[in-house]
C-alpha cells in the first residue's frame, strides 16, 4: 500500500444484533480517518501497554515521515479490532486493576426506578458484555491522588506520560525556544513528561486521570494544566427525544473527532441501562451529573430529593464505571439570594435544583452537609470529583457576580476537604463571560481552589448569537485554555436551542479542538506546532490530500475543495480556485523562492539592498 | 399590524429587467430581517438627513421598547424604497457633494482591456444608473482628512457620529459604569460621539470616512478604534467562477447580515463592469485593490507591470467611485529575502505580485516609488489608502517575522506621507498569528503607524483547521478587536479550499459580527451590552420569538429550535428540548426568583443565611 493511499471511508458495521433491538445501540462508524492509520506504542520496558496514535501518511514528495497525532478515538478506528456492542471494548486495564487488590461485591440491584420504570418494549435491555464490580476497602490504596501522594507510579501514570509525551522527542530541536516563546501564565509545561511529573502533579491536585475502577476499557487520560487542553463533549437523551443507539454512536461519533472525555447528560427513561451501553462502550473517561438519575427516581419532584436517594445514585453510578460526577455542592442555601437580581437567574440545571431544594425547606444544602459520605462513596471506586459550578452565569450582565464567586469560594474549600479524603478533583466554571472578564475566572478558580484543574463551559463571550455559540464560545474557550484551563467542555451550534444532533456534536468537538490547540501554541507546548507546520508545508507544496489528511476534520476540507474543483487533476494543482493560475500567491512565491535565497546568500547583492532599503532594512532572522 | 407579527419573508425582487441580461445582475434579496422594522432618524438641526437603524420588535409582554440596532443593510430591507439594480441606489449624499465645487470631469474612456477583452455575450453591459465624475481641484479641500485638519464638520461626520451614539442615550445610566468596567487598553471611547469628537479622530489620522466623491450613494460608515469595531466582507469574481449577477447578490447579501464595508477582489473578465453594478447598489464603502486589474491588463504578465498601466487603473476605478484602495507599497525588494526561509514564503496576492516584480528586475517596487504620485490620485477623489500587508504570514510559524515587521515599518513611512498628502489611511495586518502573538502585533501597528486604524484579516491562531477557519480567525479577531484594531476584514469557512458561496458569506459576516461585538463588549463600549441583555432577558422569560429576532441571525435561530420543537406552542413553552419541562434551568430559576427576592428583603431570614453561610458570605451586588 502507497503512503498516498487514503484510508476507506468509514463504514457503519459490525454492531449489529441478529435480531436487533429497536430501543438498542445498533450501528456504529468505525474506520480509520482519511489517510490515516492507527498505531500503538509502547513506554520503555512496558511492551505490555499499548498507547494508541494516529498516523497521517504524507505523499512521498514531502519526504517526511507520516505526523503522528494524539488519538482519542478508540478501537473503533482499528480495522483489526472487531467491534461487537454488545461484548464491550476489550478492557486494557483490566490486568492493571486485578493486580490491586480490590475485593469483587455484589452490585446494587437494578430497580425498575433506575430506568424510570421503562418497561416492556419501551425498556432498553441492559448491555450484555460481562462486568464484575470492584470496591476498595477503606485502608487500601484506590484513588490515583493516594498513589501518587504515597509516591507510587500507578500504570495508568505510565500510560498518559507516554501518550503525553508524543512528538516530544522529534520536536526536541528547538523545544526550548518555542516554550520560550509561549506565554504560559504560570503554567510548568515540562520538555519531557515523565511518569514522575505526572505523578508529582496528580499529587499536587493539579491533575487528575478520571478512571472508575470499575471502567477497564478505559484509555487513560491525564487532565491539567500543565498537559494538553481536553476537550469534554455532552451527549445524552432527554424526556423529549434520543435512544440508546444514538448515544452510543454519538459518543464513537464524538471520540472520533477527538473528544478526550464525553459526559452522559440523559435525563430521559432507561438512564441505567443507556449508560451502561455507553460506559461497556467508551474508551474515554465517562462522566455524569448523578443529581439528574436522582431526581428522576423521585419523579421529578425536587421536594422529595433527599441523601438517602442520591447516595444510592451515587453507588448505582460508581459501580457502572462512571469516571467522573459533577457534584454541585458548592450551591448553598445563603447563596440563593445572591441571584434575585440577576438577569438570567441560575442556568444550571443541577444548580438550580440544588436552589429550588434549599428554598424549598428552607435548609442547607444536603449535597454540602453531606459531602464527607460523598468522598467516602466516590474515593472507594476512584470516581472524581467535577465540582459543579451551579451558579454560573447565563449573561455577561451576571458574568463574575457575587453569586457566582461566592460559589467558587465554597468550592475551594470543598476541594480541600475531597483531597483530605484521598479522591481526585477538577472544577467546573463558566458560562458566560465577556473577554475582559475571563482571566479573572482563571486567575480566582486557580487561588480558590489551590491549582485543581479548572474545566471550563465556553465561557460565551457574547449573548447575542444563538445558533453560532459554538463560536461565541471558542473565543472565550481558547482565552481561558491560553490562560490555564486543563479541560474545555464544548458547546454545539444548538445551544440554548434544540439537542445536538450528530453533525452538531461534530462541529462543537473540532470547534474545541481548534480552541484547545490554539491555547496549547499559545503556552508554548513543545510539540504543539509540529501539525501545524506540517500543514502549512503541505499547502506551500500545493500537496492538496496532504493538507486535508493533516487537518481537523479531512472530510470536510475535502468536500469544501471539491465543490468548485471537483477533479483529481486539481488535487495536484499548483493554485486553487481562489485566485485561479494567474494569481496564485503561493505560485509565484514558488517561483521567487529560489531565487530570494540566492539573493540573500549573495552578500554583494544584500549590501545593495542595505543601501536601497535604508533605515527599514531589517536582517534576516535565521 | 402589532408589534409581534414578524416581517414578511425575504423575497428576491424587483431587480430583473424586462428581458434579463444573462450576464448582468438579475435578483437581490430585499425585505426586512425577521422581526424588524427599518427605521431613520435625524441629527439635531439636519431634517434633512436620515440615518438608517433596524427596530426589532419585542412581544408586548416584554414591556420594552423594540431594540434599535445599527444597520449595514442599505435600502434594500426597506420596503418603502423599489429596488432597481439598473437605476441603482438613491444617491444621499448628492446634494453634500454638489455643495462642495468639485468639477464635473468627462470619464477616462473604456477600453477593451479594462474588460479582459470579453466580447459579445461574454461581455457585462455596464450598469446603465447615470453617474457624473467628479475629481477635485488641487488648491480645494477635499478629503475628510483635509476638512477635520481644517477644522470644518463635514456632513459624513455629523451622520457616522448620529449613526455611533446609537443606544448611548438609552445605555446613559451605567455607561460609566461599563466603560470602567471594560479594559480599552487605550482607547478612548467617549460616553456620547459628537461631530467635534469625529473630525478631531479623524484630523489626528485615527480614524477614516471611507467617502469617494464619486460614490454618491453610500451611507458613510467610520473605521477606527474608538468606535464601534467594523467588519469588511469580500467578494468577486475569479477567473474560475462567479458572474456579476452573483456578485451584487453576494454584496446584498453580505450586508444584510451585518458588512461595514465590502472588498471586490473580482479578478477574471468583465472586472470594470461588474464593479459599476456593485458600486451603483452599494450603500457601503467599496474597496479594491487595484494591482488586480492592472496585472489582467497586462495579460497576467507580471513584468509587463508598470507605473503607467497602475496610474491608469488607479484612475480608472477611482472615477467609479471605489471608497478604498488596497496598495502593496510596503513591500520593497529589500524585505523579499526575508521570506526566503518562511514555510510559507508570500501568501498575499499583492505581495507576491510585487516581490516576483521586484525581483524580476532588481529594481524597488514602483508603488514603493511613485508612491506620492498615487497620493495626489487618491487625494482627488477622497479615496482612502488601505496600505496593503503583501508579506503577512500564512502560517503560525512565519507570524511575526523580519518581513512581516519590515513592511509594517514601511507602512508607518508611508502613512505619514500620505497624511503630508491629505489622504485617509488604513493600515491592512495579518494573517496567521498564534494568540501570544497577537498583542505585539497591535503595538506595534499603533506605534509604527501613529494610531491609524488597523484593519486586519483574522488573525487565524491556528493552521489546521481548514473548512473551519472561519472560527480559527475569529479567536484571533476578537482578541485583536479588543486590543485596538478598527475593522476585521472576515474569514469564510472556504478560506484556503475555495470560493465563498452564498451560505459562507453569512456564515463568515454572522462570525465577524460576533467577534466585533466580543470586541466592543470587552473594551467596554457604553452601549454595547444592550442587546446582550435585551436578548438574555427574553431567554429568561421563555420570549422565544423575541431571542430569535434579537439574535444576530434569526433565521438559523428560529430553524434550529424548530428541528426539535416545531410546534407553534413551543414557542411560548417555558421549557426547551434541551432538558425537557421537568429539567428546565430557567424555569426552576423563575419559579424561585420570587422566594428569592423575598428572602433577599427580609432582614431577619438575611442574618440566618449569614451566619448559616459562614465566612462564605458575600453581601448582594446592589
């Protein structure tokens, strides 16, 4: 096979019950990306551990060897995986984790109130692919923060240093000048990463690797500051439409594209069994809102929410795999009246229960009084903390309010106290927020809350744009991610609007994809310029499929060429329809080229242009 | 007719002739946008004048006034005006110029060359509106460059400071406030814009009227950092596709949705022509670069270029009326080494046209050297200089470089010539520019160039993104729309792949739109956040038609929602298809607004949240 060769399209396959379910998950895109190849490798003295990459082959006239790039997308892109649903992804942890330890329980037994009393053809069957249920003893080691405070490299520390570390070695020649030349506000973006930086940090609750013991097909990821910017993409149902089979093809269809985590917000019927498709399914840290199942176990009635129902939500959730909750625990009863005078009052859905349940009875929130028993859930199963921001702004006119940063404040304290009880800990923030406000987001959550990861919705930059938020928001998303935001959660096209549908998940997830790599050039990440330069070799060449393989989304590229040059022929052109032959800017640069580098080695001919260029001659940068 | 009964659809009208020319422009999209109503008013003491702005009508629940919103979109969304694209657009500004003693000249005459030859049915019949030339003596004023230094009030500065102080009356209580809770990094934003404020900009070269004499039709628009930041549109043809029909559709089009300005970078056959049907229906500055036409004169054949060939062009397009020039003076043969080393070399048309020339002879650039004769043209007919970036990068790792900065030095020589001239300037910057980087660039302009205002394109923070580059620039132009630059010249989604149709002109204006208001909100505009709040109000009072109508393209807004919940009762649903009725945020949020507010008057519940909350506490923002 050529290097120019481009990869079959994505096919739809392998899924597929004998006699499908028409309430379950029934195909999924699988298929390299075009020309594209997945790859493993493994750290040193591991051959055990296979670390996946994507490989973009270059034509041969570039002579470089195929970019390697960071790989989010599971076995779903390995033609020599066969996928089955139904059987689950193979669980690479899985040796990992029976070497700790942990004692097998008897799960929870599901109740039909966990799937909201879904029942006969409207019930999702629960996903057949085995999985045992591990829970640590209170004096064992579980979390990822107690290993790496005990001073003890876990595997998954191994495996995210490795996959951190990609491109590192090949960008080495002038790694330290681009870091340099970055303005990382404070952040310690290392040449190299080690296992021991990566454990020294999770140590530090700078970093977290969001990994559920009980989530074996995880491919483990490192979030923080100090690491490549992730992006979180939502899916899930809700009481208004979406099935099993959509989610789980959203989550493959978003981790496609590069989504680092994905979080199952549903809130419909058969949330149990829908999550367990996802989870038995997902290569990427899974995370949920545990408050949503919750409520829906009460029948809505936020009256009637109390800990003994969100506790057993907790252990249901934590026992599926779940790898991280978002817990809005910072919504407390004396902050609710900070938000009477807002414009959009509290636009957190979990937040907003939270308010509701504290007026309702005139009491503080049980969430925070009984967060201890929280930690002790989460920190038996390694689930972390997201810890939700329930008053975040929903207008720049609330944008930084008192309501918001008393919050903020409380989750800071909050963070302490998670740490105190071993688990690991990230912070969710805003919102919407105007330019001029967003670094005091950053500059506060990093103080508050001791330099725990902050992941970040947007912020929205603008009001005014419904339909194009996904914009409104990369603006604000890439500022805050160049500013010290470890994860961006993505906002789709349809925000404040309708549900993403699968081209909307795919245009938030290269919006953010976009926003994240901004905010990784701008820190001065060693490797982070390695594509982009190969890109832009690719266009200067007129290497057409090189630049739409190289890109984001080939796909796309590809079709928006086409459109107006349909023709193989002008895959190799020397120009594009822009300009057309004659105007070619990249043309006759090629053409001149040559000859300015004679020029500029001719030392007579540069002493001439001194003269003529007079005070304005700058020399050549080497 | 009440005020929630939404305007009727745009229809495409009125514009074909009784036998429709093939060739020449056949419809244009007229009517108002959703919602609105075209309205005009006048300057104290000048009945005479009428300003155009948009009133979007609110549901009477709201008990607000229709928001008025500044309005690019010319007569063509007035119902009141027939459109005629043969006739052309009402000349406003007839009797101002017929005031000011300019001679009426008899035209330089066509010739076959300024038409790429075309012939017969391959040729544009010229658009048959009359049009009059006038061209100013040298001893009278004529430029607003020349009146403000003179200390003389012209009418296109009482109009562009009525049309500025839009909403600053309304956004008077707070706009202190708002000022000083923005960051202008040095701009001066006044609290109201007088016509004194406007001439003192302008006479101190920050700021530009873009008003040729010969373009009686043009609402006048001013580009500079103390005023609301601008968004320039481009369109043309190429030697590959597009005819003029399309082009003067893709001008209404684009002005519709928000343009300031509009760039024709047509370069195939019939370039004279289809510039008369754009300039006859344009309501906005037009601006060209003119090395274009020149090159097709000479048969594509850059050393055939010469100072008489460019002379003739300049006037030529400046009879017809163009408000701008683009000019690639600043690259000299001196700075063409520079870019011998980039990745990207030159990726400016008028760059890499005048470095091949350069270099073809060895000799300065002619523009470069004639550069005070092109100064005594423009000055004539009051055409501004937007003094080109020909060596902009056009990749990340080129930003910033020797060249780049070589011409911006070079630009900031020749600004002050051409102010020594009495000619308006604008300064064209970059290109593709990684986040960090994006503030030196700005500096550096303000400085080198004396505070003329910036005009730049993007810039994109990122090289991989094609298909979305849309959204890798408007990061970049926000950022640089906050820090200080006049005008953002938009990015479409086919940057880099093709050409822009109708669908990526929106997509690229509605994009900019966002990130000049991102710009204005963050340099703390004293009206800007009106429509923000105005829209977010409706979006917490379940307005539906209201923040769809409010948005910057209600169009998408409405059809987005409508994909999930197309009933007609959805639109007063006090819930979305995001979270279904029984998740709703918002609604939660108001059903607790009330109890919120009760709670926040009541002192005694107060001091239990006090000393409930403990030392989280923080007193309610009044």
């Amino acid at each position: 096979m050529s290097l120019t060769d481009t990869a079959p399209p994505p096919s739809t396959s392998a899924a597929a019950p004998a006699t499908p379910d028409p309430n379950g998950p029934g195909q999924v895109t699988t298929g390299p990306l075009r020309g594209s190849q997945k790859v493993y490798t493994s750290p040193a003295g591991r051959p055990d551990m296979r670390v996946p990459f994507r490989d973009i082959a270059l034509d041969p006239s570039a002579k470089e060897a195929p970019l390697r790039v960071y790989d989010t997308s599971g076995p779903y892109t390995d033609p020599a995986i066969e996928i089955d649903v139904r059987r689950g992804l193979p669980p690479v942890r899985a040796s990992w984790l029976a070497a700790r330890g942990f004692e097998t329980v008897t799960p929870r037994a599901i109740r039909p109130e966990d799937n909201g009393h879904a029942e006969g053809a409207y019930l999702v069957q629960p996903c057949p692919a085995p999985h045992a249920v591990y829970k640590a003893r209170p004096d064992q080691l579980v979390t990822q923060y107690e290993f790496a405070k005990a001073g003890i490299i876990t595997d998954e520390m191994i495996y995210v240093a490795h996959r951190e570390n990609l491109g590192r070695q090949q960008a080495a020649e002038g790694a330290a000048e681009r870091m340099k030349d970055g303005q990382s506000f404070g952040a310690a973006i290392p040449e190299f990463v080690t296992p021991e930086f990566v454990r020294d940090e999770i140590a530090r609750g700078r970093a977290i690797i969001p990994a559920n013991i009980n989530h074996p097909e995880l491919e483990p990821v490192i979030i923080g500051r100090n690491f490549l910017v992730k992006v979180n993409a939502n899916i899930g149902n809700s009481a208004i439409t979406s099935s099993a089979a959509q989610e789980v093809e959203k989550l493959v269809w978003a981790i496609r594209w590069g989504a680092d985590t994905v979080m199952d917000l549903s809130t419909g019927r058969n949330i149990h069994n829908i999550r367990d498709w996802i989870l038995r399914n997902a290569p990427t840290p899974i995370g949920t809102v545990p408050m949503y199942q919750a409520l829906e176990k009460v029948g809505g009635d936020v009256s009637k929410l109390d800990w003994p129902v969100f506790r057993d939500t907790l252990i249901e959730q934590a026992e599926q795999g779940v790898d991280y909750f978002t817990i809005h625990a910072g919504v407390r009863l004396a902050h609710v009246p900070l938000t009477a005078n807002r414009v959009t009052g509290i636009v957190s859905r979990g937040g907003s229960i939270m308010a509701s349940w504290c007026l309702n009875g005139h009491r503080e929130s049980f969430l925070y009084e009984h967060f201890e028993e929280i930690c002790d859930i989460m920190r038996a199963y390694d689930v972390s903390f997201s810890l939700g921001d329930g008053l975040r702004p929903g207008s720049i006119a609330d944008a930084n309010d008192a309501a918001q940063f008393a919050e903020l404040e409380t989750l800071g304290e909050l963070t302490e106290i998670a740490w105190a009880k071993g688990c690991q800990v990230m912070i969710e923030g805003p919102g919407h927020v105007p330019m001029h406000k967003i670094k005091e987001n950053m500059d506060k959550q990093l103080r508050d809350c001791k330099e725990a990861p902050f992941y970040t919705l947007g912020p929205l930059t603008t009001d005014i744009a419904p339909g194009y938020d996904h914009i409104t928001s990369a603006i604000g998303a890439a500022m805050i991610g160049w500013f010290g935001t470890s994860m961006l959660c993505y906002v789709t096209p349809k925000e404040h609007l309708g549900l993403p549908d699968r081209n909307d998940v795919k245009t938030g997830v290269i919006t953010y994809k976009i926003a994240a790599h901004a905010a990784d050039l701008a820190k001065g990440h060693p490797a982070a310029r390695l594509r982009d330069d190969a890109l832009s070799r690719a266009r200067f060449s007129f290497r057409w499929e090189d630049q739409f393989n190289l890109s984001l989304d080939p796909d796309t590229a590809c079709a928006y060429h086409d459109e107006t040059m349909p023709r193989e022929a002008h895959k190799t052109a020397h120009f594009c329809s822009m300009c057309g032959p004659k105007f070619c800017s990249m043309r006759i640069s090629h053409d001149l080229k040559d000859e300015a580098l004679r020029l500029k080695g001719m030392e007579e001919k540069s002493e001439e242009f001194r003269q003529a260029g007079g005070k304005v001659y700058v020399p050549a940068a080497e």
